[in-house]
C-alpha cells in the first residue's frame, strides 16, 4: 500500500466535503427548473448545465462508492497494523450505516406523509391519495425498494419529494452487498476484478434494457442498471489503495470523459433529462459522468493542497457538505417554499427571477438542514462511534464519515 494513501486514509480527505455540497447544489437547481417549469431557452447557455442538474447524484454516487471502500480499507489497514489478519466487522459497518442513514430519513419521511396536502406544497402528494392508487407505493419507500417497485410493479405519482428516494434504495443495496463481497473476496486483485466486472455489466445491461424499450426514467432510477455510478468510486478507492492508477491516467481519463460529456451536450442539448432520453445521454453519458466525477474524486483526495482543494474548504460549503444528507431529503418541499414566497402573481420566466428561487430554496435547505443536523443527527452520530474501533485513530474517526 502506498505510504501516502495510508496518510491520508487514516483522517478526514480534505475538499469532499466541499464536492458533496457542490453535488447537494446541483440538484436543488435542476429541482427547482422542474418544480417551476422553467421553459428551456429562458437561461440561454446555463441551460444545458440547469437541465443536467440531477449529474449531482452521480456525484454522490461516486463520492459514497470512494468513501466507503476506503473506510473497509481503512479498518482491514488497523487490523494489520496490530499484525492481525485484514478483515473489518460486517455487523458494526451495518450498524454504523444504519444510525447515520436511518433517523433523519425516517423522521422526514414522517414529516411528509403527516404535512402533505396543501395545494401549493406540489412536490409532495397527499399520502392517503398514494396509497389508495398503489398500497405498497410508501411500504416500498419506506423499506428502500422504491425503484423497483414503481418499475416494474406499479408505476404511481407521489411527488418530487417521494420520488427522490431512488437514489437512496441504490446506495442502501450497495451498502448491503458490497461490504459483504469484500468481505468475502479478501484478494486485491479479485476486488479490482468483481467492481470492474459490476461497472461493465451494468453498462451492458443498461444498453440492453434501453434496447429493449425500458423509459429512460427506469435506466436512471434501477439498482441494476445503475450500481455502477458507485462502482466506479469503489475501483478507484481499490486502485489507489494498492498505487495502481498513477496520476497521469486517471488525468488522461478524465479528460476523455469530459470531452465525451461536452460533446453530448452540445450535440444533444439535455443530456439527461428529455422524457425519451438517448442512448448516448441515457446509457453512455451516465458512464462517462460516473468515471469523471469518480476521477475528481481522485484528485481532490490526492492533492489535498491543490487551489481546488483549497476552494472546495470554504467555510459555507464544507458545512453544506455536512449536512448535504439532510438537505436532499428537505430540498423539495423547500422549493415549493420558496416558489410561494419568490411566484407571487404572474411571473414572466427569466434568469434573474430564477436564480432568485433557487437562492431562496438553498436558503431555506440549508436553514432547516442544519436544524435537524443539530437537533436530530448529532447524537445518532455519537453513538456510532461506539462501533468503530480503529488503531490508526481515535475510535469514531474516519475519512469523512458522514456519507
């Protein structure tokens, strides 16, 4: 293992904090363009980048992928420190992931089903209507099998709000199985192989399933078809750990990536989010987007004193990269919020008048995140410390443990 990535696994990896505000800001934005309605052509040149907005959970994705795998890596790394064999407790991962995911989902989660109703809350459908058309719509949410369920059982309305929850259900299942294959594959190399093997397969299945007629909403939303956003993450993390994927390749890599994505904007306008979708956008872009933010990842952990690093520290989006968690579950009825106070009468649709929305809905996020954070998340965090016990720090501490 490379002395450096020892370092830096053993603490806090500067600037990630900062890339998961920057992930958290882009889907407020790309939210509020849809919750408003904003025509395309309103925002002139920024419309390609508002309308491919929701690029921030891949982001996410590939930040969870990384962070996660380092930590494993990280507690395998302890173990042998103490010249025990590398391993790490599957049931404390299991229990720290639970306390850190599970309090402020299910408590917003109530917050929604008891609050919705209201006309001008539009992100949010009244649950008694959802369960009503569909019984296991809110079972299925509330147990993260929301994408499957909606599917390939019963496709239903139940709002931005609800409908967010995807994201969730993929992290939750590779939460469940990828901690347990490394486990269970102890070799570096068969590691690199099984993620490798994960990311191409589901490229190859979700060029199928696009073939086969499947909505581009379904492409976007099923664990199958999209474990590799977080896959990509992983590699890189098990890569770096062993000094496989030197600077100048991953450099290279991304410079590809980005000069695919550039192209599919300027070649197809919304990348991502037409209702048909593309098979370059939908299938390939969706790859080209997991590999280059999972190599911005990369850099940012590798150049801890880089200008970007530095920039990513700023005070306000480390913050917002802290509570980033709580503020994907609020920033929906947040933006009906701030669509009351910003849409009062009729309201010809401009830049600065958007811009104004957005900056009311990231306001009224952050404020109502940070109160959970604070009131609601920090003492679950507390007692996650009581399930790590790592040599090379203090029990409780890790690369930024609040994935």
């Amino acid at each position: 293992m490379q002395a450096e990535a020892g370092r830096v696994a053993t603490g806090t990896i500067r600037g990630l904090d900062g890339l998961r505000a920057v992930a958290v800001l882009l889907v407020i934005v790309i939210h509020t363009a849809l919750t408003t309605r904003l025509p395309w052509g309103v925002l002139g040149l920024l419309d390609p980048v508002v309308f491919s907005g929701q690029l921030g959970v891949d982001l996410f994705f590939a930040l969870s992928g990384f962070l996660i795998t380092t930590l494993i890596l990280r507690e395998e790394a302890g173990q042998r420190a103490l010249g025990r064999p590398a391993s790490f407790s599957l049931r404390d991962f299991y229990v720290r992931r639970s306390l850190r995911i599970l309090p402020p989902f299910y408590l917003v989660m109530t917050l929604l089903i008891l609050v919705s109703g209201p006309a001008w809350l539009s992100t949010v459908r009244p649950a008694r209507e959802i369960a009503a058309e569909a019984p296991g719509a809110l079972p299925s949410i509330l147990t993260f099998w929301w994408n499957y369920y909606a599917t390939f059982v019963h496709p239903v309305e139940v709002g931005q709000a609800f409908v967010i929850t995807w994201s969730l259900c993929v992290e939750e299942h590779f939460y469940l199985l990828w901690p347990a294959t490394l486990r269970l594959f102890k070799h570096p190399r068969a590691r690199v192989l099984i993620a490798l093997a994960v990311c191409v397969g589901a490229l190859a299945l979700r060029q199928g399933a696009r073939r086969a007629g499947m909505p581009a909403q379904s492409l976007d939303a099923v664990t199958h078809l999209r474990l590799d956003a977080i896959m990509w993450g992983s590699l890189a993390a098990l890569c770096r750990h062993e000094g496989w994927l030197p600077p100048s390749a991953w450099r290279r890599l991304a410079t590809l990536a980005m000069l695919f994505l550039v192209g599919a904007l300027l070649w197809h306008g919304d990348l991502l989010v037409s209702p048909q979708g593309t098979t370059l956008g939908r299938v390939y872009g969706l790859t080209a987007a997991s590999i280059l933010f999972t190599l911005v990842v990369l850099e940012v952990a590798q150049a801890p004193g880089s200008v970007f690093t530095r920039l990513l520290q700023f005070a306000p989006l480390a913050w917002m990269g802290r509570i980033s968690y709580g503020m994907y579950l609020l920033h929906s009825p947040a933006i009906d919020v701030a669509r009351l106070l910003t849409f009062r009468g009729p309201v010809t649709p401009s830049t600065g008048h958007f811009l104004l929305t957005v900056s009311v809905a990231v306001a009224i996020t952050t404020a109502a995140a940070s109160a959970m954070f604070l009131c609601w998340e920090r003492p679950f965090q507390g007692l996650r410390s009581r399930f790590r016990h790592t040599p090379l720090g203090r029990p409780g501490t890790g690369p930024n443990e609040g994935t």
